[in-house]
C-alpha cells in the first residue's frame, strides 16, 4: 500500500471519532432508539462498527494516548487552531452556498486573521476578538436546500454517516489540508498527524461512552442523528410533530 492510500484510509477513520465528539455534546438520547428508524440496514451497520471499535482499540486509541502524554498540551491546541482554520474557510463557502452572508464573511474574517496574526492559524486570535466557529459542511448545504438526510449508514473506516453526508463526504474531504497539497510524506504526515491530534483531544470523551452507554451502537447512531439535525437548522430545530396515539413515536424527522 503506498503512502497516498494509506494516508487517505488512516484519515478515514478521523470522521467516525468527529462523529463520537458530536454525538458526546448532544446525550438526549431516548431509551426506545429514536433513530432506529432511520436504520434500516442496522445488521450490517452493526458488524461495520464493530469493525471499527476494533480498529481503534487496536491502533487509533494507544497511539492517540502515547501522543497526549509526550506532547505537551499548548502544542496540541495549536495543531488543533491549524487544521479548525482550514474548516473555517470551508464554512465561508458553505455559509455562502446557503446565503448567509454575514456568518460568511465572519468566517472570512476568522481565517484572514488567524492565518495573518495567528502564525498561520496555530493561535486562534480570532475567538480571542470574539469571531466565533460556524462550522458548516457540505452535508448541512444539501440540507439548506431540501436533501433529507436518508437512511443512516455506518463505513468502514468512515464511521456514522447518512445518505446525505456520505453524497457530500468526498467534497467535505477535499479541502482538508492533507488532501489539498500536492502528495508525498508532507501530505501523508499532516494526515496521519490530523487524525491522532483528533483521537487524542476525544480520548476523555470515548471513555464517557464506554462507562454510560448500555448499547454504545445505538448511543453513537442517535446522538449522531440528533447532531446532524441540529446542526442542519443551526441549533434551532424546528419541533417534531406528534404522531398518533395510536401509532409509536417516530424518529427523527426527515427533511
């Protein structure tokens, strides 16, 4: 295997662990599985995660905690500002595509000066002024304009998706730093030191989990669908209808 494709699959696992962090900072999961019913493949979604918890048990996890133990803690923070500068000029284009302009220009704004006062983007002067994240992928654009989110699916390597996000993964992908130089072991040591600087600042978080979730499967899929949708209208989701006394309540809504 050559470094480009190693680099992509080591990269790939990334967005499962950004999936986790997601999932972590929404916990209202219902005890019923509110979004079994966007699973409709949940067998082989099962044996996919299972997959990758092995992986990262095997792999991900010691490396990530060898890395958070040798390298100090302000380092980190500024890998961390390097690569989240490069989601912020990603979001301008989002913000744009969905015409909000003025998050746009803030995100505009958040990139022009951490990358001129900032060193590049390793200090985040910007939060510092008081410009804060927006945060928009492509998948939330599809959103915007109608895309529901379809059915979830969990890859291999990639983690939770949906039909939409995964329709919008390869454009997502394409601008992260490690992916937009020219190749050779530059791009496949960004890479590599992208996805373990983000497996290190979960570590705490995937720990969480592990101790509360009775079913981690099914706390992944719904805290994930619960982000997504909340991220998609901004944090301000509209109330999900009342179904029918006489039927079971629905999971999550699609749009």
């Amino acid at each position: 295997m050559n470094r480009g494709v190693l680099a992509r699959s080591l990269l790939a696992a990334l967005l499962a662990m950004l999936a986790l962090l997601g999932g972590c900072s929404t916990i209202e999961v219902a005890r019923a599985g509110p979004g079994q019913k966007l699973d409709p493949w949940e067998n082989w979604n099962r044996k996919v995660f299972d997959f990758n918890e092995d992986l990262d048990k095997a792999v991900l996890k010691p490396v990530a905690t060898a890395y958070s133990d040798v390298v100090p803690r302000f380092v980190r923070i500024g890998v961390t500002n390097f690569f989240n500068n490069f989601a912020d000029a990603w979001s301008a284009v989002n913000n744009l595509l969905q015409f909000k302009i003025e998050l746009a220009l803030q995100d505009v704004v958040r990139v022009g000066t951490n990358t001129v006062f900032g060193l590049g983007g390793f200090v985040d002067v910007a939060s510092e002024m008081g410009i804060d994240h927006h945060y928009e992928d492509f998948g939330q654009t599809l959103g915007y304009w109608g895309f529901g989110p379809g059915a979830y699916v969990v890859w291999p390597l990639f983690g939770p998706s949906s039909v939409r996000e995964t329709i919008a993964l390869p454009l997502d992908r394409s601008v992260s730093p490690a992916v937009t130089l020219n190749g050779g072991s530059e791009q496949f040591g960004i890479g590599v030191l992208q996805l373990v600087n983000v497996r290190a600042s979960l570590l705490g978080a995937s720990r969480i989990v592990d101790e509360i979730a009775l079913d981690k499967y099914s706390f992944v899929r719904d805290a994930y669908l619960q982000r997504r949708r909340s991220l998609r209208y901004d944090g301000d989701a509209p109330p999900k209808p009342e179904p029918p006394e006489d039927e079971p309540a629905a999971g999550p809504e699609k749009k």
